[in-house]
C-alpha cells in the first residue's frame, strides 16, 4: 500500500512532473487515495475532476478517479476544458474538492495536479502531506465509491457571458494555443458582439503551433501578426489551462500583467473606492503608485497563483493580478485565477471607451526602463541555496531590501527583483528603472551577485 512519489514533483503550489520518467499513473492513482482520504477524514463526500488536452491527461485522469472512488467519494468528472472551469464546477455544485489534470504551460511531456480543498487552495504544507500519508500507506480505502460524467461547459460560458457590458463593437483576435480553452472560446466567441478570429482552438496536447505560453514574447508572434493583418482591436491569449491571459494592443505591443491590472483597476476602483488590489513582487513600482493614485490600497505579495488567492480572501481584496497573467476577480466574481474571465471583463472595458482605442491607452501608460522577467537556469536543488546567499551578502547594504518573496533590491536606479521560481527549474529576475543607464547599472549589479554562484543574465 506504500507509495513513494519523486521527490521532485511535489511543488509549492501543486504536482508536476514529466510523464513515464517522474510522474506515472500510479503516481495518479495514489495522489487520488491520498486526496480523497483528507476529504473523507473532514467528512467531504463529493469531489469535482476536470483535465487539460495533453496526450497523458485521460490515463493520468482515469487513475486519479480510481483513487478517489476507493476512499468511497463521488466524483464528478467535468472532462476536458480549463483549469477555471474545475474551479467553477467545483464552486456550482458545492464540492468538497476538485482536482485539475494539467501541465500549464509545461512542455509536453510534462503534467500534474492543481487542487482545491475545502473552497481553499491546496499547496504548500498539504501537497506535502499527501506525500507522507502516500509512503505511510495511511488510506482511507473504503470503497463504494462512484463517478459520473457531469459537463459544465454550458453552464461556465453562460457565467463568463454574465459580466459582458455594452459598448462600442470590437474586432479581436483570440489565440488559445491548441491548449485546454479551444472549445470553451468557440463557444463563448459565438455569443459575443463584434468581429473575432480565433487561432488554434483545436486542442492538440502536443501544442503544434507554439509553446502556450503568454508570458514568452515569442509564443505571441502568430497572434501579434494576425492582429496587425486584420487591424484589429486587440489580441488575447491563454496558456495551456487557460487560468493566465496575455493580451495585445491594436499595434501588435504586449501588455504585460501589471500593465493590465493598471487599466482594470480603473473600473473595479471607481466601483468599490478604497478596495484593496494585491500585485506580486514582480509588479512594476509604476502598478503601485497608479492603484494609489486612483485611491485604492495596493498590497505587494509573493508570487504564486495559490498564494495570492489566499491572501485576497483574507484581505477582502477586490483585484489581484501577477506579472505572469493570473487575474484574480473578487469583483462580480469568485476570486480564483480566470483568464477566460478576465478576458471578458477586459473586453468590457475597452468596449467602453467611446473616444479611446486600447493602442492610445496603453500610450497613456506610464514609462519606466524594465526588463521583462528574465529566466535563469538553476536546478531545484541550487535555487534556494542561491537566493539565501545573495540575501545574506546584502545584509549590510544601505539599498531597501524587500524579502517578501526572494529578494527585491531598492536604492536611487530603481529594482531589482531575484527570486526561485516555485514551477520550473529557474530562478526569476526583473530590474526596472526611471532611465536607460539606470537600468544597465541595476542589470550590472544582478549579475554581479549571480556570479560567484556561477550563474548569468
């Protein structure tokens, strides 16, 4: 009965690793027995189970169900569709849990496990006890279990469509990257006003047209094209389990995560002034001072989406967003990561603007020198021992330093940002500046801390 998992693929905010060489179906199999077992010892019945289209999503999902059935739950399977959409099902029909069969925006040859326990993130402390009740063989395995087949799709359109507001009529390009949103945006684009063109809707686990992922400038050259030759509005895309949107202005230029939450804060203030917005470390210092200037409270948090969730359920916060496209809406909606929500609710706002285009908006925006995230190559092992090194050489600095998440460095430059990505064997970096050679100076300065770990922009 025992199980031991490899010690790489229980991560800070989920499951992930490569199929057939980390991660297996009775992997699967054993995540469900420990899952369903916390949620039958809380006294849970029901737990809803959705996946994404890659090639080892429907094996790795039917062992997961099978694990769950042995410790006597009902599970509800949702199918194929985006992560949001799990996380909907499993808000509508009052589950005592839900768990997403998904890789995000991983290659291929990788997948995983997103969790949701008791209308709260499952991360952290809890994926790792799942681990321990796995090699202890400490099942509840009572049997009398069932699944049944429960599609929601319908009923997640119908709720995205809810928040559409009128206005001017658009002309969009949609990219969901042959990821797990193809058929919930053909859908949803077939009720919507205006003119759309949509890319890779056909959902293709082995991501033919490009790696779906919307924070990678080279992911978003079929959609910035496409906008440009159809002069549309806007361009918007998803990753592969559509919980991150990444969008483009009419002249093909990328908004990046603080640069939406910029303009979305707009509406979501003037409708609840002095609400709270949380932004992760990686925000732009321009984020923090424009949610000031529009009266609201902005909240700096560590990075990740089941991080920023908890903390916005326990600040009330109305808005939260990450520089890696996760939006959170509390406004009108649940407060778990949507980029199909987002989407809409985007829309909603550039509809709105009678005598402004989202390209004169983003014009508007203000200018500071940034980076974008820079991805360093670091293996698991080496990050943390990395950034505790860095962090103890700035001990005696005259520079603020933030550690919130890693290391965030203020002096008379600007920012520099270095942390160990939670998802992927890299640490993060970002440095942002009010001038060019500021910026090269703060840039020198990060790799100068990198070097003697041997590492480099």
């Amino acid at each position: 009965m025992s199980h031991r998992f490899h010690p790489t693929i229980l991560r800070e905010y989920d499951i992930r690793g490569i199929v057939g060489e980390t991660l297996s179906a009775n992997d699967a199999e054993a995540i469900g027995q420990s899952f369903g077992t916390l949620v039958a010892r809380a006294g849970g019945r029901m737990v809803c189970v959705g996946r994404d289209g890659r090639l080892s999503s429907p094996m790795l999902e039917e062992a997961l169900v099978q694990g769950l059935i042995s410790t006597g739950l009902e599970v509800r399977r949702i199918g194929c569709g985006p992560t949001p959409m799990l996380y909907y099902a499993v808000k509508m029909s009052d589950a005592d849990g839900g768990v997403m069969v998904t890789g995000s925006h991983n290659p291929p040859s990788h997948n995983g496990f997103k969790m949701v326990f008791a209308g709260k993130p499952f991360f952290a402390e809890q994926i790792k006890r799942l681990g321990r009740i796995a090699e202890a063989g400490d099942y509840d395995l009572k049997g009398g279990g069932k699944a049944v087949d429960s599609p929601v799709q319908a009923g997640y359109v119908a709720r995205l469509l809810q928040d559409l507001r009128p206005g001017k009529e658009l002309t969009v390009v949609w990219d969901s990257g042959n990821g797990a949103t193809g058929a919930v945006v053909e859908e949803l684009v077939a009720r919507l006003p205006g003119r759309h063109i949509l890319l890779n809707t056909a959902i293709d686990g082995t991501f033919p047209a490009h790696h779906p992922d919307p924070t990678e400038p080279e992911t978003l050259e079929q959609l910035i094209a496409a906008v440009r030759e159809n002069k549309a509005d806007l361009g918007i895309a998803f990753d592969g389990d559509g919980d991150r949107i990444g969008v483009v202005d009419g002249q093909g230029r990328i908004l990046f995560g603080d640069q939406m939450l910029m303009l979305l804060a707009e509406e979501v203030l003037a409708a609840k002034p002095g609400a709270t917005i949380l932004a992760d470390v990686k925000s732009s210092q321009a984020l923090f001072d424009r949610l000031s200037a529009l009266g609201g409270k902005p909240e700096m948090c560590r990075t990740g989406h089941s991080i920023i969730k908890t903390r916005l359920a326990e600040t009330g916060a109305a808005l939260a967003g990450e520089m890696s496209g996760h939006i959170f809406f509390a406004d009108r909606y649940y407060g778990f990561d949507d980029g199909l929500y987002a989407a809409i609710r985007f829309l909603s706002m550039v509809a709105g603007w009678e005598k402004a285009s989202l390209s004169q908006r983003h014009d508007a925006l203000p200018r500071l020198f940034n980076t974008p995230e820079l991805r360093i190559d670091c293996p698991d092992e080496r990050k943390q021992e990395v950034v505790a090194g860095i962090k103890a050489g700035l001990a005696g600095t005259t520079d603020q330093v933030i550690t919130i998440d890693g290391v965030r460095v203020n002096n008379a430059d600007g920012w520099w940002l270095l942390r160990a990505s939670n998802t992927q064997a890299v640490l993060v970096a970002r440095c942002e500046s009010q001038s060019p050679e500021g910026l090269e100076r703060l840039k020198a300065r990060l790799q100068t801390e990198l070097q003697p770990f041997g590492l480099s922009l």
